[in-house]
C-alpha cells in the first residue's frame, strides 16, 4: 500500500514536471531548435512508423545486448584466472585499465575501419566500453568472499575449482551485479556511440539522422525513447537479480 | 527459443563484404540527404541492375571518413570531396581515385538572417561567424576572405555541432554561419519556426570556383576490374542526370530506400544542389567530364587551403584516366 | 569408547614458534600442550595472544614456524578429514536452506550428496532442535540458530576433533548460554576432543574439563587449570562452591597478562 503511494506520489512528480516544461515552452514560446514541447515531442514520436522504431530498436539492442553477454562471457573466466594468479593479474590489469582510460569515441572510426560497418565492429566498440566494470566487479566481489568460507573450503580440502564455484562466485553475486548495472546502461552507450560513427539503422544513429535534418523534436523522442529502453534494460537486470539471486540483494555480512 | 537465438546470431554474424561478383559497396561521406540520392536512384530506376550491379550503401561521417572505408576495402565506391582526397595523396599514397565528377562548383556558402547588414562577403570584416569543427569548408575559408581582402583574423571564428549553428544565429549570438548551400531547404525551416528568413552568400559566387564531391572508387579494384568500375561510373552518371532532372521522384527514391528521409525535403535540398551539379561549368565541359585544366585549378586552390605545394601531387593521379574522357559513352 | 582411549593423546602442540613474516615478531614462541582424546579444552587469553592462529595451525591451515603439532602422533601438515571447524561467525551460504548448508562440506569435498547422508543431517538438525528450519534460509534464522547450524554442520562429518573459534561471541548472554548446554549434549552423546577458543572465563569453567590461559604476545601456555566441576553441567553448575574460585583463578592469570603488558 505505501509503495502504491509512493509510486503514484512519482508518477504525479514526472506529470507535473512534463507539464511545466510543455507550459514554459508555450509561455515564453520557447523555439523548438532549443526545446521542443513535450506534445510536439509525442507527435514526433507518433509519425514514425511503428516498425521503424522497432528495426531501430532492433538494430540498437542486438548490438548492445551481444556486446554485453559476449563481454560477459570474457570478463568472468578473466577474473577467475586474475584471482588465481598474481601474475597474469600484474600483466592484464594495467592493460586493462588502458583501454578503460582510452576514450572509445576516439577509437571507434579506428575500429570500423580496422573490422568494418557491420555489426562486429559495434559489438566490439560495446565489449570495450562494457569490460571494465564486469571484470573489476567480479574480482572485487571474488575477493571478497569472507576467509572464514575460504578456510572451511581449505579445510575440507576439496578442489580449487569447488572453492570458486560452491563458494567465491555465488558469494561475488552481490558485486557481479552492481557491475552488471552498471554494464547494461554502458552497454548501450557503446552501442550508440558505435551507430554515431557508422550505422545505417540504430536509434543513436536515428537521433543523429534526425538532427542532421533539423528535426529536433524527432530527436528528442528518439532520445527518450533510448533512455526508456536504457531503464528498462537496468530494470531487467535488477528482476533477474531479483528472481535468481535474491540473497545477494541482501549479501552484507 | 531455440529458433530465436539463431536468428539473433545470424543477425549479427553479418558477413563483411568482400568483392563477390557485382556486389559493391557503396560509401555516403554523410547521412543519407537529398544530395546523396543519385546513388538511391540509381538502384530504385535500376541504373546500377542494368550494369549487372548490386549496390548496398553504407552511411559515413565526413570525406575523410568516406576515403579511409574506400581505402581500407570496406567500401568499393563512395562520395568525396576530391579536395580532401588530393590533399591525402598529396601526403600519403592512398589508393582511392574519383572517377566521376559530382559537384562542379564550391558547396561552401556563409548564411545570414534576411536582416541583417551583412550583404556581401567583404561586410563580414569584424563579425562572429561559426563554422563546424570537421568541415571541408573551413580549408577553403582563408581563400575565400583573401578574395575580399580579408584574413582570418578579421573574423571571430567560433567552431560549434553542425546542429548548434542554425540556433546560433537565430538566437543572435553570431552574425553568420558557415555551411553547404545543399542545406538551404533545411535551413529556412528552422529560421521559419522562429519567424525569420535567410540570405545566402555562396562562395562559389566570389569566384571560389573548384570541384568539390565527386565519386570515388578504391584503385584496386580499378586494376582487378577495370570494366566493373567503368559500369559503376556509367550507372551513377545516369542516376545524378536523373535525379537532378526528376527531383521529385529522386525524393520518393530515396524515401523509398531510407523511410527516415522525407521526400519533399529531399526534393527541396536536390533542387538546391542543382546549381553545384549543373552550372556552367558543365556547360563548357559537358557532364560527367573531368577537364585537366579545372582539375589544376581545383588543386592549386586546395593546394593553398592545405598549406602543400602545388609539385607535392600531379593532380591527374587523383583521377581515374577514363574518366578524362567522360564516362557516358 | 573404551577407557584406553581416553589416555591416549589427540592433540600434541610441541614448542611451537610462529610468527607472520620472516624476521617480524613472534606471536607465538615456545607453545606445549597435550590435549587428551575426547577432552574437552578451553583456552583463554588477552585479546590478540594468537588464540586464533593457534587453532589454525591444529587445523592445518598454518603451519607453524617452528616446533611441530602432531595429531594422533602424525605431524599435521594438511587440514585432515577428521577435524571440524567452527567458527567466530556461522558463515552461512546464504543461497542455501538451512539443510544444504549442513551437507555443504560434503557437497564442496566429494561433490554430491547421498540419501543416507542427507538423512543423516537431517537427525543432527532435529537432535540440535532445528529438524523445523530446515528448508529456511539462514537470514530468516536468529544468530543463535544460525551458530547452531553451524556447528551441525562440523558435526555432520563426525569429526574425532571439533576446533572452536569463540563460537558464540556473536550471542546474547542468554543464546549464549543455551547454546553451550547444548554443545555439551552433543559432545556427551558423540564424544568428542573439543578445542575451545573464547574469550569469556565464566563460559570457559562452565564448559570445560580443562582451561588453558595464554599469556600475551609472544604467547605461551601460562597456566592449565583441570575444572573438576561435575558433569553433567547445568545452571546449577553455576552455584557450585567452586566454580567462583576457578573462574577467580583464570582471571587472575588473565589480568596479570594484561598489566604485564
């Protein structure tokens, strides 16, 4: 009943707050080049086809959501291993750390040009930019892990890869998925970024289209319609959370 | 869910594209616009399947962008200024050459609001005027002032997103922009969405008089299939004659192939491109015809605007030698 | 049991020296003690006298710098099957019931869990009062039953030896006291050698056969004192006429340690 309140108390702030933009747009006649009205926003978004949207979404998402799992699948071996050894830690961190501190919107004309237009090259642009924060979270949640569950597992002599399995990864799933938030949302950052520098479909490559054609309320739809896709992926990732994981959601010890 | 994971993988194990029989790639040097329709033309009326050619086209981020794909093999043909292409072999071997002129005249232009006091180039002396960061156009402008007797530093040069200059000057923090007179159309929709008009003082009117966006084609695949390329040319030569004389159907053309393209503005930026495709230089050269001596006169203009000698590039190897000739026949 | 066994030595700490870094200070220098089979020892000492590196090195999961610790006369060099550990906290799974918690070493050392076994923690679960907990996850279970479930856990394995690492600091005084009595339960139906780390001196007395008080660091065995108390220990055990006279004794070797310090 309280979270009912409270969600109605929400969406009551952000009606309000679409109305004084759509009424200081209309007072001060505010140009639509600088702010286009939330009406004229929504009709923007009602004169593109339907499954124009969608072949944007489409396009925008595969590339974001590949980028993520393949970047997924890397960073938690890559982890594993880094934990294992100080090593292969001492000689992937800092590289590591250079490609997070490169700026992926300078390297990405590079990289169409190194593997192409196609969506390889985007996923890969997505990998970079989605890396990071995985692999870091991972160990870091790794490490974690209280000694006393390292000292059972030792005790009991089982295999290093129980330990990992039964105890440090379940236990990491708290941080794993701080970091996969964090992840989803940069995940179609990269993708978008990739679509500003070659794409023929994508919503980052429909709201960079529009502008180039002055079509600023059409610009902004696509704008929301992307952040609402970007919350909707955070949220997803929450659920999953949520439903499969629940005891990291509380994992404070 | 099985099925769905498959499509999903194949949607995205795209294969590059590679010189298969006559399929070829074709590079934008920007988003698709009234201006780039000849090449969507050129598939819609079939120009490109009469030569046996399959054409798909990929859109691109400038000309240097368009010329390093082409370079790079990830596109076979492509719209660029021959200026930037000049001035890249001038510095590196780049195996790209044009192989069709498109622009005969300077797209440059400067816009400023109906009223204001700016009427002629030479008025600008002391007044803010913004340019984009990465346009062509901003090599050619210390030529253009020298024409007025001006430098640079007579003007207050402020570099913004091609997107933030139209607002700019309607909001009055410049007195004029710089920017291609092919987005006229688009521009005087902006302007009359806050109740004002635009003048236009197109550079090519001062005398800037050079080629400008021309089609290109990778030089190796000029030596493996000479014919194909040939072919290509012949198709685009068909489709700009179309296009610009059939402006309305261009605009279904390209709306056609790319919904996100409003016929009508295209139609509108096709009729204001008119004058850089068909103008008098074509009428003394004919179409489709690159001369050696306006090609001179092209390249010791960009050879100014980029600070080269004019002996760094014989100009002719920036061209492919049929197209000396005219591609038409 | 049979008697014989009783005499027999389970733990044999021989002038064991132990410190964290080649040349950095000792922790513990100079460590001797027997522990008999199936006794039950506590040992007690000022914070930070090494109590904790001293059950791991039983454990097996430190070796010590010098002098040797030898269970059932072989030099420990590796954890062993037949010991079990419990710790400060219960360090639960949390993404298991209360159950898979219990057969979690057996799934972690041998990778599957039988029926018999399953069944079998089941049995300890009930004889620890837990039998109705079993499919609950340790957040929904108060700190005491969480311990609990702890210690069922090291039973499960039925280890000749149960190391403690004052197991329920955690606990309010009341949990607390519960929950030693029912230590003592099972320890009498399943013998064990326990070894005891804590840091309250009532609960050490009450619980053990035999109080060992560490000095502070560099730490040694400074007094062992045999609690003559009779068992079974109970809430009576706390009137007995001794029992304030032992509990003086081994806080009088503590504060020494501490104003010595």
């Amino acid at each position: 009943m309280k979270t009912l309140l409270s969600r109605l108390w929400i969406l009551l702030f952000w009606l309000a707050l679409v109305a004084v933009w759509e009424i200081s747009c209309r007072v001060w006649a505010v140009p639509e080049f600088i702010l286009p009205m939330p009406s004229a926003i929504w009709q923007a978004f009602l004169d593109v086809e339907f499954n124009r949207w969608m072949a944007h979404l489409w396009a925008t998402l595969r590339v974001a959501l590949s980028g993520f799992f393949i970047s997924l699948a890397i960073s938690l071996p890559l982890a594993i291993v880094m934990l294992r050894s100080a090593t292969i830690k001492k000689l992937l961190y800092p590289m590591l750390v250079v490609i997070q501190a490169t700026p992926v919107v300078a390297v990405a004309p590079l990289i169409i040009v190194l593997v192409g237009t196609e969506d390889p090259s985007r996923i890969l642009i997505t990998c970079l930019i989605t890396f990071f924060p995985m692999v870091v979270s991972t160990i870091t949640g790794m490490s974690a892990t209280p000694d006393e569950l390292i000292e059972l597992s030792r005790s009991l002599q089982a295999p290093r890869y129980r330990e990992t399995w039964q105890i440090r990864i379940p236990y990491a799933m708290g941080h794993i998925f701080s970091g996969l938030r964090v992840a989803i949302t940069l995940a179609v950052i990269g993708a978008v970024v990739a679509e500003f520098v070659a794409a023929e479909e994508g919503l980052g490559y429909f709201i960079q289209f529009s502008t180039s054609f002055f079509k600023i309320p059409q610009a902004f739809a696509g704008l929301i319609f992307l952040a609402c896709v970007s919350l909707l992926l955070f949220k997803s990732v929450q659920w999953v959370q949520q439903l499969w994981f629940p005891w990291s959601l509380n994992n404070n010890e | 869910m099985k099925k769905g994971w498959a499509l999903f993988l194949v949607g995205w194990l795209w294969i590059t594209p590679s010189v298969a029989k006559d399929n070829v790639v074709f590079q934008l040097d920007w988003l698709p616009g009234g201006d780039k329709s000849p090449v969507y033309v050129g598939i819609e009326q079939g120009f490109f399947s009469a030569q046996n050619i399959e054409v798909k086209v990929l859109t691109g981020r400038g000309s240097t962008d368009s010329i390093t794909r082409v370079a790079a093999g990830r596109a076979h043909f492509g719209f660029a200024d021959i200026g930037t292409l000049m001035a890249a072999k001038a510095q590196s071997p780049v195996p790209v050459v044009a192989i069709h002129p498109y622009f005969t005249e300077a797209p440059h232009a400067f816009y400023v609001l109906s009223d204001s006091p700016v009427t002629r180039i030479s008025d600008l002396k002391g007044k803010k005027v913004a340019t984009s960061a990465f346009t062509s156009s901003n090599a050619f402008l210390p030529l253009v002032l020298a024409q007025h007797q001006m430098q640079e530093k007579d003007l207050t040069l402020i570099k913004a997103n091609v997107g933030a200059l139209g607002p700019m000057m309607l909001s009055g923090n410049v007195d004029a922009i710089i920017a291609w007179v092919t987005n006229l159309g688009l521009y005087k929709q902006q302007a009359m969405s806050a109740g004002k008009t635009l003048r236009i003082l197109p550079w090519s009117e001062s005398g800037l008089s050079l080629y400008s966006s021309s089609v290109i084609a990778s030089e190796r695949l000029l030596a493996s299939n000479p014919d194909l390329v040939k072919r290509f040319a012949k198709a685009m030569h068909q489709a700009i004659e179309f296009a610009y004389h059939q402006a309305e159907q261009a605009g279904k053309d390209i709306h056609q192939q790319v919904p996100e393209v409003d016929a009508v503005i295209a139609k509108e930026q096709i009729e204001a491109t008119y004058p850089l495709v068909f103008n008098a230089i074509t009428e003394r050269d004919g179409f489709g015809v690159f001369t050696k001596a306006y090609l001179a006169t092209t390249w010791k203009y960009v050879a100014k605007a980029n600070n080269l000698t004019e002996d760094s590039l014989d100009a002719e190897s920036a061209v492919a030698s049929f197209a000396f000739a005219g591609a038409a026949e | 049991m049979e008697k014989q066994a009783l005499q027999q030595a389970s733990i044999e700490l021989a002038a064991i020296s132990h410190r964290f870094e080649p040349a950095g200070d000792w922790v513990i220098k100079g460590l001797s003690s027997t522990i008999s089979q199936h006794e039950f020892v506590a040992v007690v000492g000022p914070s930070g006298c090494g109590k904790s590196t001293l059950l791991r090195m039983i454990a097996g999961l430190l070796s010590p710098a010098d002098g040797a610790v030898e269970v059932y006369g072989h030099a420990v060099t590796a954890p062993r099957d037949d010991v079990g550990i419990v710790f400060q906290k219960p360090t639960l799974l949390p993404w298991l019931t209360v159950l898979d918690n219990v057969t979690f070493p057996l799934k972690h050392k041998y990778g599957r869990v039988s029926k018999a076994e399953s069944e079998q923690a089941s049995v300890l679960l009930k004889r620890a009062g837990l039998d109705g907990v079993a499919q609950r996850y340790p957040h929904q279970l108060s700190g005491g039953m969480q311990q609990r479930v702890g210690i069922v856990r090291a039973m499960l394995l039925n280890p000749d030896i149960l190391l403690m690492d004052e197991p329920f600091s955690a606990l309010d005084a009341l949990t607390r006291e519960r929950i030693g009595f029912d230590l003592l339960d099972l320890w009498q139906q399943q013998p064990k050698t326990v070894v005891f780390i804590t840091h309250s001196i009532s609960e050490a007395v009450l619980l053990a056969d035999r109080v060992v008080v560490m000095s502070a660091r560099p730490s040694s065995v400074v007094e062992d004192i045999v609690i003559d108390l009779p068992r079974p220990r109970s809430q009576q055990t706390l009137q007995h006429p001794d029992f304030a006279a032992l509990t003086a004794r081994v806080r009088t070797h503590i504060y020494a340690q501490v104003s010595a310090d």
